[in-house]
C-alpha cells in the first residue's frame, strides 16, 4: 500500500468499508489529511501477531523450564523461535530486501519504537533461534537452556512494544489508544501463546497454558473494552466496517477459545480447535487493530474532530 | 492577469497591498476575480456597453477632469453637419455603404479639415473587393490624421462638438441598459464606476489593463476606443498609474509588431506601400505621412530603413530603392491566406512558431489549408499537430482526408528555444530586454535568426550573377552578418546594432538624428537609441536600488528610454504636475527644460507656451500644450474622425454568433466585419439550436496552442486534460456531471471535454432571461503528454475589419452529455445539427 | 543522539538541540502568505525542476484547479483550491460558516441572491519543519536528521523505507515514493541553503505569497501583515503553525489562512506523537510486566 492514488480521492469520502457522513466537519475535498500507514497487509498485521506469539511463547518456555513442563518448553522453543523468525521474516517482506532490515542496526533510536523494536526482535530472534535449535538437535542444551532464558526475559517486551509502535504515530485511532494497546496486544500474545501450547502440547501437559490463556484473554478483552469506551470518536474505526468486524471476530475467538479450552481440556481434538481459535483471534486482533488504524487515517474527520475538540477545550480555535 | 501574466501581476498585488483597488471584469471568476478587490461577471462580447456605461455615468455626472478634458483632448473640435450617429440610423454611421458593407468615414472629419490616415492613407481598393480587402493595410498604425486645425469651442457647448456629440451618443447607456446587455446588476455596476471616478482626477489616476478578452472579438478594436475614451475623460493618460496596458501575449509579441511579422506594416508603423498607389517615394510619403507631429519626419525613419536593407545600393537618384520594397494588393493576413491555401493560390507556407491547427480558429479550415499546399516548412521546438496533422489529424480519423492524398511536403526544422540562442524580448512595457544564452542547443536545433540569415545568404548565392531585375532586391540586400561558433550563429548583436542605426560618426542615440537624405541608416526608427554609444542597452540591468524609481536602467524602453508614453500629459498645460502627489515631469522655468524622473516624451526644451508658425511642419506645428506628439493634432482623440473602419465611436453590437438581439439598434452586429460565410466555416443562427456562449481562455498550467507545454510532464500534470466549465445551474439543465463527459457543438463541428462544474461560472440574468456561459481553455491537441480535443475546432472564422483578428471570445454553442461520436458519424451527428439549424449541409461531404 | 532529548514544549534552538555548535546559522523557514497567493503553481514546478522530482501522473482530479492533490514523495509542494461562495462579493471577511469545498460538483445551487459572490482560496503547502518533527523522531535510521539551518531533511542514501516516518507526521507531508520504497519530502532546498539561496520555490512565486528567511524575522513579518489584514476588514486572517508552543513547538513553515486549517487539509490543532512516547512506554513497560506476571501466575499452583 502506498501513497493513496489520486483516482480514488476524486471518489467521495470513503473509508473502503463504506461512507462516512460529514458530521459538519470540514474537510479539503474529503480527502485525508493524514497519510495513512504504507505498511503493507498482511506483512505487517502478521509481524505484529507473530512478534507477540513468540513473545509470550518464549517467556512461557523459560517459566516451564524453571518449573519443569518440559512439553510446553518444547513447544515454547519453537513457537517463539518459529514466530521471531516470521516475524522477522514479514518485517523485510515489508522492507523489500534484507540490508534494509540491518540498515535498522546501524543505530540506536530511543524515540524510534521501530529502532528499539528491532533492537529488541534482533536478538529475541537469535537467541529463540538459538533456543530452539538445542531443543530440536540436542545440541549444547545448557547453551540452548541460556538462550532461552534470555529470551524468555525479552517475551514480554516483545508482545508490548508493537503496541507503542503503532501509537507512535499520527494515526488518530492507534495514537490515542496509547494506555490500553499494550495491554490489548499483551492479552492477545498470552492466549496467542497459550494458543500455541494448545495446538502443540498433549492436552495433560497444557493445564499452565489454559490458565494463561483465560488470564491473557481476559486481559485483553478488558484493554479492549475499555479502550473503545475511552476513545470516543476515534473509538468508532475499531467498531466499524472490516475492522470492527475482524475486532469482534477476535473477541469471538477468544471467548470460544476461552471456554473450549477449560470444556474441552480433556480432549486432545477439542484443545487444538481452542488453540486454533485463540491463534486466529490473535491474528484477527492485529488485523482490525491495523486497519482500524488506517481507516482513522484516511478519514479526515477521525484527525479534525478530536483536535476540535480539544480546541474547544483549551478556549482556542 | 494573474493567469496570464502571473509575474507582473505581482505589482498588482502590491498595488493592492499599497490601498489600490482591482476591479476584475470577465465572464468568468478566474485566479484574477481571487485577488480582486471587485468582480464583475459579465456576458461576454458586451464591453463596450459596460464601459459605455461608465462613459455616461461620467459624463452626465460631469466627472470628467474638465482642464484635461478642454486641453489634451478633442473634446472641443466641432464635427461636420453631415455627420450622423448611430442613434440617428438605427446602428449605422453616416457613410455606411450596404452594397460594400464599408464606411466612406468623409462625413466623420472635423469641420473644416479634411482627414487623411496620420500615417499611411486609405485606398480606394476598400471599394473593390470588400470587405476582405480592407484592414490597417489602409492606414499605419500611427493612428489617423486631420489636414488642418479644426474648430473648437472650449466652452464645450457647441452642439456638434466632440464633447456633446459623445455625450449624446453614450446617453442610452444607462445602468439599466447595462444590466439589459452585460447581465450586470445596477447596483454592482454602481461600485465600479463611483471606484473608477473617485480614483481618478488630479491626486489619484486609474490604470486600465486588458489582453485578448478584450480584442478577440469582431469589434475588438472599438473595445479599446471605449476604454481610450473613458480614460482620456478621465485624465488618466500620460500620467503614472494611468493608461490602458495591453499585456500582450507571446514572448516578445511587441517586439514582433514593433519590428513587424504583419503584412501590412514595415518597421516602426511604417505602412506597406499599396500596389495601385505610391508608385515613388514621394507620393508615398506626401499621402502617408502626416504632415504634423512626429510622423511628419516619416521620410527620415523610411529612408534610413531603405538605407539599413540596401545600404550603398539605396542612393537619392534610385528613390532609395523605395522601388524594391513588396506592395499590398489587399488582405493578406493569416486566415485569408488560409482560405487562398484553399482556393490553391497559396503554395507554400512558412510557420514558424506558430500551431495553427490547434491555436487559430476553426481549426480544421486551418488543416484544410495546409493539406492543398506544395510545401510547408514547420519550425519549432516540439513535433506540433501543425507538422503531423497530415499523418494523425482529426480529419484523417474522420476519414475526411487520407494521407495518400495529401501532396503536401512538410519539412520538419528543429528550432532552438530563447534559452538556447540570445536576442531581445520586447513585451508590454515597451522593454527591450536582452536574454542571453545558456546553452547550446541540441542537434540539430538553430535558432531562427540562424535559419533565415543562411537562408537568404544561400539565396542569394544561388542569384549570383541574375541580371533579373526582379532579383535585384534580394541580390542588392546587405546581408552581412558576423558568424560565430560551430554551427556559425549569426550575432544578435549586430542585427541590433543595425536595427538601432548609424550615422557618420557611427551608433546613433535617438530617432530624432535621422535625417531623409541617406546619411543615416536605421532598421527600425522607434528602436533608435537602444545601441548608442555602441552599448547594448538592452543588456541594461541595473539593480532597483540603485536608481530612481521610474528604473531606467533596467533594459531599454522605445522610443529614447521613455517609460510612460505622452508623459506630458502629467503636467497641467503650464507645465505644472496636475498635483504633488501625482508629480512626473514638469517644466522646470530655470532649466528651460522639462525635468523629472522619466525621459519626457515630448521635446525636452519645448516650453508649455510655445505657438507653433502658421505653416509649421511635423512636431514644431504642435504648441507646448499638446501632449500626444505622434497625433496630428497632438490631442488624445475621443472621436476619431478618420483612421477606422467600423466608425468613430464605439457601439455596441453583439458578437457575429449571439444567442440574443441587440437591444439598442436594429443593426445588431458590427456591419463592417469580416464574414466568410462558406464550406467549413458555418454560422450558427441565433435560433435556439445553439442557445449558449462559449467563451475561450488560457490557463496559467498551460501555453496557447500547447506546444509548450503538453509535451512537458511539470506542466501537463497540473492540468492534465481538456475540460469545460459550466455553472451548477447550466449543469442541472443539461444533466452534466461533474468530471463527467460533455460533448460541445457547433455549426463547424463537436468536440468532446471533461466537465467541471463551478460555481466560478455564473449564468447571467438579464431582464427575465437567463444566459448560461461554457468555458472552454484552448490549449488542447490531439499530440503531446497531456492531450484533448482542441476547443477552436469549434469556433468559426469571423474578424474584427480593421485588424483581422478572430472572434474567439464570444460564440454560440450547444451542450449535451457524454462523449462525442468518431469517425464519419461526427460528420452525420453534426449535419444533424445543421439541419435542425436550416444551415446547409456540406454538400460534398 | 542525545538522550535528554526534548520531545515536545517550547524550543528555541533546535538545530542547537540536535548538537550543532553556537555558531550554527539563524534557524530559517517559510511564512506562505495564502493572502496573496494567486495559484499559478510556479512554487510546485520549480521545485520538481529544481529537485528533479518525478511526474505523478496525469490524474483530472476536479478539485477546482488543483489536480496534484496533496503533499507526497512526488509533490513537495501543494497548491489547495478552496472555491466558495460568500454573500457579497464586497464583503470578504464575513464570519460566516462558508462550508466545506464540495466533493466534486457544488451543491444545488442557492438562489441567486442579488450580489452574492465567491471567492477561491489557494494556499500552497509544504513540509513544515516541525521544531519538534515526528518523522524524524520516529525514523529508526537516521535518515531523517536536523540540518544546522533547523529544517528537517531526509538522506536518501540511507532511508530504508521502513516508512515510519509517513504516518508519523501530522500533516500528512511526508510520502513513501512509488517502485522505490523510500521516503521523500522538501527539503527545503538544503542544498541551495549550503550555497546561500533561497529555496526554488520562494524564488519562483510572483507574488511573495511564499516568503523565505530567518523564522524568528518571517514571526514578526506574520505578525504584522495579520494585523494589517484585520485593520482593513479581514477578520478571518489568521496565523497557523506560527506559534513556539504548539503541539509541534512551532513551524519552521507557517501560515496565513484565511479559513479553518481543516478547509485546506490542515490539521487544526497537530501534536507530534512522541510528546506522548515517554507515556507509551510506562504503559508499554506495565503492559510487558503484567504479561510477565501473567506466565509467572499461570504457572504456579499444583502441578498435575
Ligand atoms: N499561462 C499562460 N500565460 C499566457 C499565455 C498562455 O497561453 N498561458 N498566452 C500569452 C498570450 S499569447 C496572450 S495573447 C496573453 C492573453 O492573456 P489574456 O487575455 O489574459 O488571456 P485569455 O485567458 O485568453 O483571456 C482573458 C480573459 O478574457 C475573458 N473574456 C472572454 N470574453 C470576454 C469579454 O467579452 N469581456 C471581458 N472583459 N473578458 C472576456 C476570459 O474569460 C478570460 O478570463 O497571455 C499570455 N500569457
Ligand atoms: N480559441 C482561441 N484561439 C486563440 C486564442 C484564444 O484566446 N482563443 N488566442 C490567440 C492568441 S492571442 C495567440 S498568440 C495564438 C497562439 O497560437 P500559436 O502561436 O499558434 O500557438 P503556440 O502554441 O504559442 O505556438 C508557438 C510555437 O512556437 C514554438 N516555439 C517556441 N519558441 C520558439 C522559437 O524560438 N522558434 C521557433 N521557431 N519556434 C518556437 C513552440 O514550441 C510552439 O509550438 O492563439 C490564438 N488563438
Ligand atoms: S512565463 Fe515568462 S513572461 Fe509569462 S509570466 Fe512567466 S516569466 Fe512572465
Ligand atoms: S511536517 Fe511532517 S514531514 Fe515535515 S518535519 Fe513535520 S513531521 Fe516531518
Ligand atoms: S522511511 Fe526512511 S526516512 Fe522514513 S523513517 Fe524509515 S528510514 Fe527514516
Ligand atoms: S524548499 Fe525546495 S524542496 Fe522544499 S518545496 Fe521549496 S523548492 Fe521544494
Ligand atoms: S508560486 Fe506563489 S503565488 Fe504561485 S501558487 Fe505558489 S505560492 Fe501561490
Ligand atoms: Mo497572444
């Protein structure tokens, strides 16, 4: 996605998920006063689900490994190893070329999100890598068992900072979400992991992942709710259209996921469908979390409203 | 003129962020109406009534500048008893001959003088072929001449002086009949003339600007007697911040009527001799020039340019060559030779920056033309439609024409761009400005001055030793030109320094050294000056800071440098500024001079109360009082006894294709026109089949025909595509969508545009009846980047009689949506239309 | 880089912020005069000469005359046609409410009240060098960095196309360039400044709408010229983007306007994001901490 084509612009005010009524704000032609994000879908909604599913998975190993679930280390080790590199993956899909991944190492950017992002990716994959490499050959495990402690400590920075990554930003509907998406993304890398462990663990060893499940499930449905009641205007992008329908698909999910999880614990079929449903709700969150972020992008009214408002509030305008 | 000439109208804004008020008047709000204080829409092709109004409200609240008024103008001359006005003979003036449609202007001189052309005389050729034969071919562009001193009365009172006369004639045009014709509400109509009258007097002048809105028309010359009139009333000429500033249009289009690409002129307004008349230098001076004012000198600037082109060959005993110089045998300017290109008498043709086929109405009479040539040579910088049109014209798609049968041969010549070559540009002010070169240009690219020097060198090589007297001319010429460089560019400079002249002690420095004789030598009388001293003022360039105001050292002005023109006029007839405010030149009683920021445009030691002799010739028969130096009568002339075709007053009358009746005369266009009623170039009939105007303009995004700018990315990106614009009203009425198709009709033919509707085009409301406007940018083609019907496809050929320019601003058209049809359906679609009109159908087709 | 830098607030130097020395030029900047604006577009022009940024195709977009329509990689400045209708053409500063520029055609016409005109806005936008630049903040290379004259410049050489820096900015200025990934914005002519120049598109406009110096010089010119518009009648004159303490500390570009900054696509009242970044991250930080604690929890208890 790119630059919006002039074509479309000469269109009436549309967000793609149908028009939005003027509501006496002013506009330039309707057109968008912001540019929307040039992230390219599903690159980038992916990364963002996959950095989470490994985030929470690797802290999940590392805490199994301490406390001897030796399957959900397993599984850990390789959903977060599996994730990173994905992630990583779809982040230079996004780039174009590798280089321009590294290009991102030269420096260290405090006020860049995507500098201590990938600052914090570069490694998390390398040493989930490394994690999982022991795991699956058997090879140096004290190593691999090191690695995989630190990474474990990375896990939750890692379903965290894309939520600042996206806040970051003019996008009205991402940066003014700013308290809750961390820990709307955090919630959703839990049940995300949790997912993970479901799918691939024997429902006798998954009883730690239930629970973080239910937990991080119940974590991000209240970041969730309380974040579209908070937001007001800039709330409606993550209620409307494809977002909100792919918002209220992953609450869905998550809920279904939730329940079959404890129903179905006993069921080796029942867990993996729990697991399946709490992965696609994670991937349904990034993916309305993201294009509710560019339909607050591309509608103007979504950038002059709340700024009117607080005109109004300050006296001035 | 924030479209068209965007960089000098950058003073228009600081005139208005000085206190001035801009009054914009035109049928559409453009980027201009943006900046103006005032905006006046009205229908276009209606001026003259507007400013008609204004000349009555003037005069019937008498707020003219009365000293002025008596003093600098022929307000006091007393006409003949003869002479009768429009109002008498129902939009006719005396003299109207029907059978040739052409004035016999006798009865229109001043009692007890006769009237002969100021430069350059009529001929009876009016007489037989009109009205295609009749032009300024008949008279030099110095204006008209008056034998004798008229009668005046300076009290104004005489009924059959000019003052009353004038007051009687521009009596009907009243805020109400104003409103009638131009759709101006009385009330908007109010405001401008109480801003124009407030704003001019001794403290405060008006400026008047106009361009091609203006002149486009088939009474686009009167269009500027009105404003000449009003501004004469008023006071405001000669004065700073007064005048009528003609922005002209192409780089250097001054320059090109100054050093002339007219047929009908030589350099410096120099008539064309006629080829039934003037068979020796004499007769043609005793009957040309005039015998008062400065054109009373017209032998000396004659002689010297004869002495410029033949050199030692030009001699007192060989008339100094006045024998080689081409003669008139009637009109030949651009769509009359087109028609002859028709007719086959025409066989080759020259264009050089030119894109007829695209840029001249009725386009496609245009191709006609250049379709039944033996050759055509095209010059230019880009592959113009005027070069292709026989390969991918619309005649070609049309099936009209095929390629095999058109015998045309066409050579391309690749020019070179004012970057890359150095000359002067004369525009509006009068300004020789030097540009000098940046680069080479490419391939095989060359200037133009290149083509025609080596041109006529190879010419005349190819006449050596011709004992043709007929190829004595070309043979004889002094063609002598020092070559530079690679590709042996001819130097600018030279031809400037021959332009400016030379006497015996070398470069002359003012027009007022030449002599008849054949002592001197000047291309180009009015251009005197600008290489004195063997300097090239042009090049001139001194910085605003480091001069006086009036900046005359920023390139060079014609005549002598001067930079307001009948600067006299600034002061009272005692020599005194009109006021201290409004200060510019003065007579100074201890210098015995006229002193001042600007060069006086008068003789500098000519005292305000100098009486010129009885018997008195050329400037000394004018007395110190007399400001307008190049008229016989050294007065501004708000009646022109002689000098034009179509009357000595303006009138209103409606343009050749006008969807109402003129609501003042039974006479209801210009009588003296030109009409070419014939194949290719129908008249829509004022019959509802074509019930709206169309209007056609520029965009500052674009260059006219478009050969500068549709091949350029930069530029055709901003306006991509051919549109039209229509007001909302006229959209509902026709069901046009925005940015959808529209397909504009007329007698000649339809074309097809994007539709814009605007609030920006208003219909007009006249007395119960609506009239809705389309306007069309002419700047499309069918090559380059950007591409597009072209809108003078559309428009027909019809000419205002005394310059012979088209009437493109103001025509009929109809409008319906969606795309036009192609190929041969066009033909059927539009004869459909001609039917319906009762026009005949192009029966060959 | 320094990591006291400031992200949001007053700054009077921020050249000086970014580490050049003392001596470092006066901060310069635009103050585009919308005033007297007549729309020829020579600004957009010469900047793509002078620039040699690309075509971005050939689009009748039927915004009145403006078919670039909006700041982008390939367009670096904008000319905005605003037409609208006012109830007396004599009579520009009305307060009324003037509507938005329609989408396309104007509505249905109102009836033709005696004397009721329009007028058409152009104004020509730009990147506005923000004190307190989003892009460059967020930009996790380097590319985009603060030039010693304080205007904000992207390295072309090492921009990645990450893009971050596009939905960063408030304005909406910055643009990722189509088939090259990378991102492009004015840069208010750098290279020209070097040589003592004004930037190609303040040389070019006839009318001085677009007014090129020294900030701090162009604030008191602003200021000046809004009071001379309000003395005559021009009640709706305003600055924008003029003011040090703003949500972007101020524009190192600002203008006059003579409407609501929404009307020509402008943000009324922008915030850099990163003023909030200090925040995001203690929510991030306690978000991280919660999913830390969460693994932690779902993991104690009896093991089965
Ligand atoms: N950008 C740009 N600049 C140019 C040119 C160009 O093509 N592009 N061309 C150059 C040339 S060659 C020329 S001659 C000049 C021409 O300069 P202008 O004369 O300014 O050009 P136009 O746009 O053809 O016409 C001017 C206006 O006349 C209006 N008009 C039409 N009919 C009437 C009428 O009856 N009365 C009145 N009052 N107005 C009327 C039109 O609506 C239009 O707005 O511009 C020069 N400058
Ligand atoms: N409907 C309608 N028709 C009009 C008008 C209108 O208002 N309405 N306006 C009329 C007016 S005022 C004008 S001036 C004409 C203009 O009409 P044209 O003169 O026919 O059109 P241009 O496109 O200006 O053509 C000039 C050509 O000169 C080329 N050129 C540029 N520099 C040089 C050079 O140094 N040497 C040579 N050899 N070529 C060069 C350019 O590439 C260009 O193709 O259009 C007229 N036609
Ligand atoms: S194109 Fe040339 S002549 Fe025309 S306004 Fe611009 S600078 Fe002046
Ligand atoms: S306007 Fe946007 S692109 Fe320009 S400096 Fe500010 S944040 Fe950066
Ligand atoms: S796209 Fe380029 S300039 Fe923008 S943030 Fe990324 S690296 Fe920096
Ligand atoms: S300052 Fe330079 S780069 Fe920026 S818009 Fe102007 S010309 Fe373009
Ligand atoms: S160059 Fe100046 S007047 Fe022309 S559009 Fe740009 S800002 Fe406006
Ligand atoms: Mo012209």
């Amino acid at each position: 996605m790119s630059v919006p084509r002039k074509e479309a612009m000469s269109e009436p005010a549309r967000t793609p998920d149908g028009p939005i009524e003027a509501d006496g704000i002013r506009s330039y032609y309707g057109r968008p006063i912001l540019k929307e994000p040039v992230w390219k879908v599903p690159d980038v909604p992916s990364y963002l689900f996959l950095g989470g599913l490994a985030g929470a998975s690797a802290s999940m190993a590392s805490v199994a490994e301490l406390t001897g679930h030796r399957e959900l280390v397993r599984v850990g080790r390789l959903a977060a190893a599996g994730g990173a590199l994905a992630s990583v993956g779809a982040l230079i899909h996004d780039l174009g070329r590798p280089a321009r991944f590294l290009n991102m190492l030269r420096v260290f950017k405090p006020t860049s999100p995507l500098s201590v992002g990938s600052w914090i990716l570069a490694p998390f994959s390398g040493l989930t890598s490394a994690s999982a490499g022991a795991q699956l050959t058997g090879v140096l495990p004290a190593a691999g068992r090191l690695a995989g402690g630190a990474a474990g400590l990375l896990g939750p920075a890692m379903c965290t900072y894309t939520a600042v990554l996206l806040s970051d930003t003019a996008v009205p509907s991402w940066h003014e979400a700013y308290p809750e998406l961390p820990f709307l993304f955090g919630g959703s890398a839990l049940n995300s992991a949790a997912g993970a462990a479901l799918v691939g663990a024997r429902p006798c060893a998954t009883r730690p992942a239930i629970r973080m499940g239910l937990l991080g499930s119940g974590l991000e449905l209240a970041a969730s709710s309380r974040m579209e009641r908070r937001l007001g205007v800039v709330g409606e992008p993550y209620q409307r259209g494809r977002a909100g329908a792919l918002l209220t698909a992953a609450r869905a999910l998550t809920v279904a996921g939730a329940v079959l999880s404890v129903i179905g614990r006993r069921s080796r079929a029942a867990s993996a469908i729990a697991g399946v449903a709490y992965l696609a709700a994670g991937a349904c969150t990034r993916f309305g979390v993201f294009r509710a972020g560019v339909n607050s992008a591309r509608d103007p009214r979504y950038v002059v409203a709340p700024q009117r408002d607080r005109l109004r509030g300050r006296g001035g305008g | 003129m924030a479209e068209c000439h965007p960089v000098g109208f950058q003073w228009v804004i600081e005139a208005r962020n000085r206190g001035a008020k801009v009054i914009h008047v035109d049928p559409r709000f453009t980027r201009t109406s943006a900046m103006a204080n005032e905006y006046v829409p009205l229908r276009a092709g209606t001026d003259i009534a507007f400013l008609g109004g204004l000349i009555n409200y003037v005069l019937s609240n008498e707020k003219d500048f009365r000293e002025y008024l008596i003093a600098y103008t022929n307000a006091p001359a007393i006409l003949r008893e003869e002479f009768a006005d429009t109002e008498d003979l129902d939009g006719l003036f005396s003299g109207f001959d029907p059978e040739t449609l052409s004035y016999d202007p006798e009865t229109w001189a001043y009692e007890g003088a006769e009237a002969a052309p100021a430069a350059g005389r009529r001929s009876d050729i009016v007489g037989d072929s009109p009205p295609e034969h009749s032009g300024p071919d008949q008279y030099g562009s110095g204006g008209a001449t008056i034998g004798a001193k008229p009668k005046v009365d300076p009290s104004l009172r005489h009924p059959r002086c000019v003052y009353q006369v004038l007051k009687r004639h521009f009596s009907r045009y009243t805020p109400e009949l104003v409103e009638e014709v131009c759709g101006v509400p009385p009330e908007h109509f109010r405001r401008v003339a109480e801003a124009i009258t407030e704003n001019s007097g001794r403290e405060r002048t008006t400026a008047f600007c106009y361009s091609v809105g203006w002149t486009q028309h088939t009474v686009g010359v009167q269009y500027i007697r009105t404003a000449s009139i009003l501004q004469a009333l008023l006071g405001n000429i000669g004065r700073p911040g007064g005048g009528i500033l003609a922005l002209r249009g192409h780089a250097s289009i001054q320059g090109s009527t100054d050093i002339p690409t007219l047929y009908n002129i030589l350099p410096g307004y120099i008539p064309m001799p006629l080829a039934e008349h003037e068979l020796d230098l004499d007769q043609f001076v005793q009957e040309d020039a005039g015998q008062t004012g400065f054109w009373g000198n017209m032998r000396a600037y004659l002689v010297s340019m004869l002495k410029a082109w033949w050199g030692a060959a030009a001699a007192e005993d060989n008339d100094f060559c006045f024998d080689y110089l081409p003669r008139l045998t009637g009109d030949h300017g651009t769509y009359q030779t087109v028609l002859n290109q028709i007719s086959g008498e025409c066989k080759g043709y020259f264009l050089v920056g030119e894109n007829p086929a695209v840029g001249s109405a009725n386009a496609k009479l245009q191709r006609l033309g250049m379709s039944n040539l033996d050759w055509l040579v095209v010059r230019d910088l880009q592959m113009i439609e005027s070069a292709t049109f026989w390969k991918d014209g619309p005649e070609i798609e049309s099936g009209e024409l095929r390629t095999e049968e058109i015998g045309t041969e066409v050579f391309f010549l690749p020019a070179a761009a004012h970057t890359e070559k150095e000359g002067a540009f004369t525009n509006t002010q009068r300004l020789l400005q030097w540009h000098h070169k940046a680069v080479e240009p490419p391939g095989e690219a060359r200037s133009d001055l290149w083509f025609f020097y080596h041109l006529g060198r190879v010419i005349q090589r190819k006449l050596e030793g011709s004992s043709e007297p007929r190829d004595r001319p070309l043979r004889e010429l002094v063609w002598d030109y020092p070559c530079e460089g690679e590709i042996r560019e001819p130097s600018a400079e030279a031809v400037l320094a021959e332009i400016n002249g030379r006497g015996p002690d070398g470069p002359l420095s003012m027009y007022t050294q030449l002599a008849d004789d054949g002592s001197t030598s000047c291309g180009c009388w009015i251009y005197c000056g600008v290489y004195a001293d063997g300097h090239n003022h042009a090049a001139n360039r001194q910085p605003g800071s480091e001069q006086s105001w009036v900046a005359p050292g920023w390139a060079w002005a014609w005549p002598d440098n001067r930079r307001i023109l009948y600067n006299r006029a600034s002061a009272d007839p005692a020599g005194r500024p009109w006021s201290e405010r409004k200060r510019y030149i003065w007579w100074s009683d201890e210098q015995r001079r006229w002193v001042g920021a600007d060069k006086p445009d008068f003789e500098p030691t000519k005292a305000p109360d100098y009486t010129p002799e009885p018997g008195a010739k050329a400037q000394d028969a004018l007395a110190g009082d007399n400001p307008f130096i190049m008229q016989t009568d050294g007065r501004a002339w708000l009646f022109a006894p002689a000098g034009l075709l179509d009357g000595p007053l303006p009138t209103h009358y409606e343009p050749h294709e006008s969807p109402v009746a003129n609501p003042l005369y039974g006479q209801g266009q210009n009588p003296t026109r030109q009409v070419f009623d014939r194949k290719y170039n129908r008249y829509n009939p004022p019959d509802g089949v074509f019930p709206y105007v169309f209007t056609t303009y520029r965009l500052t995004e674009h260059h006219t025909a478009g050969g500068m700018s549709r091949d350029l990315p930069y530029l055709s990106e901003l306006q991509p595509e051919f549109f039209c614009e229509v007001s909302p009203e006229l959209a509902t009425e026709r069901e046009l969508e925005h940015l959808g198709w529209a397909t504009i009709v007329s007698a000649r033919t339809a074309i097809e545009a994007r539709v814009l509707v605007t609030d920006r085009i208003r219909p007009l409301r006249m007395r119960g009846r609506t009239v809705h406007q389309v306007g069309l940018p002419y700047h499309w083609g069918p090559n380059g980047l950007s591409t597009g019907d072209a809108a003078n496809e559309l428009l027909s050929v019809v000419l205002d009689p005394n310059v012979h320019i088209q009437e493109a601003k103001a025509a009929t058209c109809d409008i319906v949506p969606g795309r036009r049809p192609r190929g041969e359906s066009l033909q059927r679609y539009v004869d459909s239309y001609r039917r319906r009109a009762g026009i005949p159908e192009e029966a060959d087709r | 880089m320094s990591s006291v830098y400031r992200l949001s607030g007053l700054l009077a130097d921020p050249a000086g912020e970014a580490g050049y020395r003392d001596d470092h030029p006066e901060r310069v900047g635009f103050f585009t005069d919308t005033s007297v604006c007549i729309g020829c577009k020579a600004c957009e022009v010469a900047c793509k000469e002078w620039n040699l940024v690309p075509e971005q195709g050939l689009d009748l977009l039927g915004q009145s005359y403006d078919n670039t329509g909006a700041l982008g990689a390939d367009s670096w400045r904008h000319v905005a046609f605003i037409e609208q209708r006012v109830p007396d053409p004599s009579v520009t500063s009305s307060g009324t409410d003037l509507g938005m520029p329609g989408i396309g055609a104007p509505e249905q016409p109102a009836a033709a009240e005696e004397g009721s005109g329009m007028r058409w806005l152009m104004s020509s936008d730009v990147c506005k060098h923000c004190t307190h630049a989003a892009c460059l903040d967020v930009c996790p290379t380097g590319s985009l960095f603060r030039t010693e004259f304080g205007t904000v410049v992207v390295q072309e050489d090492i921009c990645n196309g990450c893009g971050y820096c596009i939905p960063a900015c408030p304005y909406g200025v910055i643009g990722q360039r189509e088939g090259d990934g990378r991102a492009w914005k004015c840069t208010l002519c750098y290279d020209r400044l070097g040589d003592g120049l004004e930037p190609a598109c303040a040389k070019a406009c006839p009318t001085d709408s677009i007014q090129f110096g020294d900030l701090d010089e162009l604030r008191e010119r602003a200021d000046r010229r809004l009071a001379e518009l309000h003395q005559d009648g021009v009640g709706e004159a305003r600055l924008y983007g003029r003011d040090p303490d703003d949500g972007v500390g101020g524009d190192g570009a600002f203008f006059l306007l003579l409407d609501e900054p929404e009307v020509y696509g402008l943000p009324p009242d922008p915030v850099v994001t990163t003023r909030d970044l200090p925040a995001m991250w203690k929510h991030a930080a306690a978000a991280a901490a919660s999913v830390a604690a969460t693994v932690v929890l779902s993991f104690l208890g009896r093991r089965r």
